[in-house]
C-alpha cells in the first residue's frame, strides 16, 4: 500500500478522492471483461490460439451485449443493501432472499445446469424450499463438489467496490454473499477478490494486492496453496506466461478438481494473469482470455481489480467504446435490466460513502442522493449509453457522441454531438434507447426481458446547446418513438442560438397500445452545411406519474430463440405467458404464476384491468411489485369471493369480499393505492378498503398472476399515477 493510502486510513479517510471515478472504472472493467470472454467462454489455449492468434482485443463484435449471469448477479444482489441494511449487519440470509426477490424462477439469470450440477441452479432451489443461507450452499448440504465451483468469485466484485481501502469488511461481505451458494473454497475466492478489489483502491503494487487477499482466507486452504505456487513461480520465471499457464494446467487444471467448472483452475489462471500482465489492463486481460476456461468469469474479475487499480485512464478507449456505457442484465425487473454504466456505478458507489460514514464531494451529492438528473455526463468519457441516427442520410452523415470539458450548464462536463455534414430540414437524433427487442442482440444470453424506461404521462427535461461557431442555425425538439406504431411525437420546437444553453420540456400526454423505444432529441438546420456542426447535451432527464393503456392486442411476442420468447414490454418470474387472441395469458402447475411491468419507483397510483377466469380458482392482478417475494396481489378466489394478499416471502391474506363470479365472464378490477391505503372495486363496485400498518410496501411495479393451477386472460390494463 503506497504511503497516501496508509496516511488515508490511517485519519480514517477511507474513501479516496477518486472513489466515483474508480468505482465506475472497476465496473467498466467487469463488463468488458464478460465481454471479451463470453463468446469463447469454455474454449482451450489452444483453441483460442488456433482462431484468433494472438488475442489484442475483443474476439467478437456484437449490435449489444446481451445479459451474462457475471453482471446479473452484482448489480442485482446489491440491492439487499437497499431492502435491508447496508452496514455490517446484513446477513445471508437476506442476500439469499434478494437472490428470490430479483431472480427469475428457473430460467434467465443464472446457469440453469440442474440441481446438483450448477450451483446457482441448487442454491436456488434450496432456498425456494425453505433451506436459509448459508446453509443453502453450504457443503453440509450440497457436498464439496457442488459448493466448491467457480460461482463464488464470479459475482463478488461490488462487495470490494463498496469497501475502498479496507479488505477485512470486504471479505466479511463477500463471504455472506458467496455462502448463500458455496462453501469453503468457494467462498474463499469471493473473500479474496473483494479484498483484492478493495485494496487497488490504494495500492498498486501487485503482488501487494495479492498478499492482501490472501490476508483475508485461510492460509492452509487449497485456495492459498494454489496461490502461493502461481506466485512461486513468478518469482523464479517472471518472463513468459506461457510457461506459467503450462504449469497452471498440468498442476491444477480442470482434470485434478471435481466438478464442470472448479474454482480453483480459475483462479489460478486470475492469479498467473495479474502478474505476468505487468499492471497494464489490456495485457492482464489479453492473457487472461488466452488461457481459456471460464473465460468470460476470470477475465471479468481481473477486469474489475484492474479496473480500480488503474482508474479510466488506464483503460483505452477501444474497450469502452463498444460497451457504449450499456448494461443489459436479466432480472424480474424490467427497467432495471436496462442500465447504464455510470448509473450502476453511482448506485454502487453511494453504498461506499454510507458504510464509510463520508459525505460525497459537492458536486455528487444530489447525484447519489437520487434528486439530479438520471443522465449528467460528469464521469469522465461517459455516454449513458446514448445513441445517434440521421435518418434518410445516415450514410452520407456520420454522427459522434464523446463526453467533453468544453461546454457545460451544470457540473463540469457534457456529451458532445458532431455531425460531420448536415441536410437542410434533414432530422438528426441523439436519443436514449429506452426499450429493447430482440432484433437489437445478436444473441439471447441469459434471455433478458424488459419494461420501458418511459412512459405515457411523463415528462422529459434536457438542456441543449449548439456551438458558438456552428455556421448555420438549426431548431430543436424532443421526440418520443412509439415501438409499437412505429410513430414518432414531438414537444414544441425551439428555436437555437448558438452559444446558448436552451431547456426543452416534453410533457408525453396519455397514449393508448404505446411502448415507448426512444427518448432524445431531433436537430434540423435551416440550411445545409458541410463544414460540421455541434451540439453539446449537458443533462437529460425523466421524470412525473405514468398515463397509459395497454390493450395485448397490441402487444406481440418477441421471439428470442425457440427456447425464449417473451409477451413484449413485460418480464416473467414464473409460469407460461404468452398472447392468445390477442389476450395476455398465464397459467402455470401449481405456485404463482406471475409477469411484471411498469416501475420500481412508482408510487400512489389507480390500476385498472380486465381478468377473464379461464380455468381454476384463483386469477390476480399484482400492485406495488418489488420483486418475486415482496408485492400486493387481488384476484377472484374461491367460494365466490375477492381477495386482497400480501406477498412476504409467500402470500397471505389481508382481507377477502363476497363476490359472486364465473369462469369465461370478463371483469374489471380496479385497485387504488395511496400511501399505505389500498382500495379495490370489480366492475364499479367498492368491495374492500384496507389500510396496510405492517411494513407496507409503499412503491412498485405491477404485474398479473394466479396461483393453484389456475389459467386466466387479460385483456387490457390501464395506468393512472396520483
């Protein structure tokens, strides 16, 4: 640890100045290095070297990166820091019921290879039944084999991000979180690269940072045999990492450990890429590919070490700019399967000023505090996964987005759009892509599904500004794309003057069958010029109460693979959805089957639709979702009655209605939610006001379900936020 870093904790600064910008560079290299790995994840040295020769940068190219369970589980196990508590007392057995909560149930996520084979696949199951972590992963339970696989390192890193400069809480942290599905070297992986992660906040040195996760884990562990040995032979061969990974592969490769995909081999090859990578990121993932193996794991959590240690500028742009800042993850949550990178960073980054008990700089304070704009282009070379396209002349124009110091309204930064030429009455957009299809992926990784990020009754604010020494005016206005009319709609136009800032407002009004794509801004100039123009777009944001109709004949199927498909705009935890007749349609064995849409963040509102009893006796429509395991769900039920349940990891009855229905009859059910007040009437006839004084949830989703068997339609819903 270099002298600064030891003076820091000394005074008990553990958060260095550079905390955000470290965060967001330890993130940037999670996510390229899934990246790099994931197309040849399982291949051999040899093959790799057969096909592409020497690695230098990513083997394959594609539209966006789908989903991998490497980022699903740190940006989506995070957020028991949220749901319970972010100090030390959090437990895993919390962390075990947020993998419940944001998991779907049996597919996306995770490797779904079998109880007993995948280890994610077991822990899960465990825990469905009613076995708590630790014990859910612990060998005790599953055996050695099962416990002792790859996944309890792959999905650690964020608990070194939230823990700068201190590696003992980090790996206390870790450790919590890998049990819920390993045990003993499994778990000493996480231990050891949370601490090695928290370290590099500090330290440069290397072998240092090595030392320092070794600290954390037992020193008789095979875990640390491994370990010492790969530095052994550094020591005595610091030349060719060739050699090094030979001796990796004859003394500890996938032959001499149990399982499909051991932790051990892994991490040796983590360690030997560490060290023969001399400090530069591309070199230590470059190596860390070459080997093989889980490629897209081990070069994911040297990635995230290198990350931190080198910060942004360690980092060459060639890995950032295909990332383009987007984070496609797979949760039950729609919206939050459409990230960006510098969000999920600030998000993670928040949590290490409150373990820290620090304030933030200034300037960040109303960023992390979730009151500034979602998109503010302050961390260096962020884009917010923004994105361009000129229309008719996108292949006479060529437009580019790069962040920039040289305007700015707010803050100290912005993202810089040029256009290399410009048509008059021509319209260029620089938008944010607010929902995904398939056609956007080349492939279906780890079968995400989305919600809109935006919806009908919302409002749109950003702040524009053309360059002083543009040489022709131009007009702006922000525009929404509708998916599914294929229909563009606009605010009013503003007139620019280059040089000055301009703020654009669009209030979306409500909109029937809508499924907002895009949310951005639409230049035209007045006259032609080839000489390039500028734009600067210093913030954007989203923001108001949703105001919408959605009718499923509208909606379609959107078709990933013969094994994935998905009703468009909604994620599925568990049972088969799908569009009959141009009715939402669910049904499953037995549990809850249940789909979601909407926003996590949603709070007082009046959801209204259409339920078609189809068969069995118990057909829902759920309110304030949170996830799998925490929403409010009324629906028709047996013995002619309406019940109102609360799910708390499993549902219960909060009040229940006589009413009289029958199968294949359509009815309205309409649910108002205000504060913790819920109200709920069927076809305009108040049946149940109950006011939830038990821990109410007070925001969410919503969502439609049944349970026992049961199979029912839907055919439209509406949404009114209060």
């Amino acid at each position: 640890m270099n002298n600064e870093a030891a003076k820091m904790i000394k005074l008990g600064q553990v958060i260095p100045e550079d905390y955000i910008q470290k965060v967001y560079a330890g993130w940037l290299g999670k996510i390229i290095g899934v990246r790099h790995g994931a197309n040849i994840e399982g291949w051999t040295y040899d093959q790799i070297e057969k096909a592409f020769g020497e690695l230098t940068t990513y083997p394959h190219s594609f539209k966006n990166f789908a989903a991998d369970d490497d980022t699903n589980g740190p940006a989506y196990f995070l957020r028991v820091l949220e749901d319970y508590t972010y100090t030390r007392d959090v437990t895993a057995e919390q962390i075990g019921d947020t993998w419940l909560n944001y998991a779907p149930d049996g597919h996306s996520f995770y490797w779904w290879g079998g109880y007993g084979v995948s280890s994610e696949h077991t822990a899960y199951m465990n825990l469905k039944n009613g076995i708590p972590a630790p014990r859910s992963g612990s060998i005790e339970q599953n055996g050695p084999t099962v416990a002792e696989q790859i996944g309890g390192q792959i999905f650690i890193d964020v608990w070194g991000l939230i823990t700068p400069n201190q590696p003992k809480l980090a790996a206390e942290y870790a450790r919590k979180a890998a049990s819920v599905s390993h045990d003993r070297n499994g778990i000493y992986g996480g231990q050891f690269i949370a601490a090695c992660i928290a370290s590099a906040f500090g330290e440069n040195d290397i072998q240092k940072i090595i030392e320092t996760g070794l600290s954390v884990i037992p020193k008789d562990s095979e875990y640390t045999r491994v370990v010492r040995a790969v530095l052994d032979y550094y020591d005595r061969n610091p030349e060719n990492w060739r050699d090094c990974f030979k001796y990796v592969k004859d003394n500890f490769g996938y032959d001499r450990y149990p399982g499909n995909c051991h932790i051990i081999p892994n991490s040796a090859v983590i360690i030997l890429s560490l060290l023969y990578g001399d400090g530069d990121f591309s070199n230590s993932i470059n190596i860390c590919n070459m080997c093989g193996w889980d490629t897209d794991c081990n070069v994911a959590n040297v990635g995230t070490i290198m990350g931190v240690r080198n910060g942004l500028d360690g980092i060459d742009t060639t890995w950032r700019e295909p990332i383009n800042d987007f984070l496609c993850c797979s949760g039950v949550i729609g919206t939050l399967n459409i990230l960006d990178v510098p969000t999920i960073a600030l998000y993670t980054a928040n949590f290490g000023y409150k373990i820290a008990n620090v304030n933030p700089e200034q300037n960040w304070g109303d960023i992390l505090a979730g009151s500034g704009p979602a998109f503010h282009f302050q961390l260096p070379g962020s884009t917010h996964a923004f994105r361009t396209n000129a229309g008719a002349d996108s292949e006479k124009t060529l437009m580019k987005i790069v962040n920039t110091e040289e305007a700015c309204k707010t803050g100290n930064r912005s993202l810089k759009l040029t256009i290399d030429r410009v048509f008059a009455g021509e319209p260029y957009h620089l938008y944010q892509q607010t929902y995904y299809r398939p056609n956007d992926f080349d492939d279906s990784r780890y079968d995400p599904e989305f919600s809109p990020k935006l919806y009908p009754g919302q409002t749109i604010t950003a702040s524009i500004k053309p360059a002083g020494n543009n040489n022709v005016d131009a007009r702006a206005r922000i525009y929404i794309k509708d998916g599914n009319q294929n229909q563009l709609h606009y605010s009013e136009w503003s007139e620019l003057i280059n040089g000055d800032w301009a703020d654009l407002e669009f209030n979306i009004p409500y909109m029937d069958g809508a499924c907002i794509e895009e949310a951005g801004i639409e230049f035209i100039t007045k006259e032609p010029s080839y000489n390039g123009i500028v734009f600067y777009l210093d913030r954007m944001d989203f923001n108001g109460l949703p105001d919408y109709r959605v009718d499923f004949n509208q909606e379609r199927i959107e078709k990933w693979t013969n094994l994935h498909e998905a009703v468009s705009q909604f994620t599925n935890l568990k049972g088969i959805w799908t569009l009959e007749n141009g009715e939402l349609s669910g049904s499953y064995s037995g549990e809850p089957a249940e789909c979601y849409t909407g926003d996590l963040q949603w709070k007082d509102y009046t959801l209204t639709a259409s339920v078609t009893p189809k068969l069995g006796e118990d057909h829902r429509i759920l309110f304030r979702v949170q996830g799998g395991i925490r929403s409010y769900a009324v629906g028709l039920t047996a013995n002619d009655q309406v019940t109102l349940f609360k799910n708390n990891k499993g549902y219960h009855t909060l009040s229940t209605a006589n009413f009289h229905w029958e199968p294949e009859i359509d009815y309205t059910i309409k649910v108002t939610v205000i504060d913790n007040k819920i109200e709920v009437s069927i076809d305009e006839q108040l049946l149940i006001s109950y006011e939830d004084k038990n821990s109410p949830y007070l925001t969410g989703q919503i969502g439609f379900g049944n349970a026992q068997g049961s199979h029912t339609h839907f055919k439209f819903f509406s949404l009114k936020g209060i």
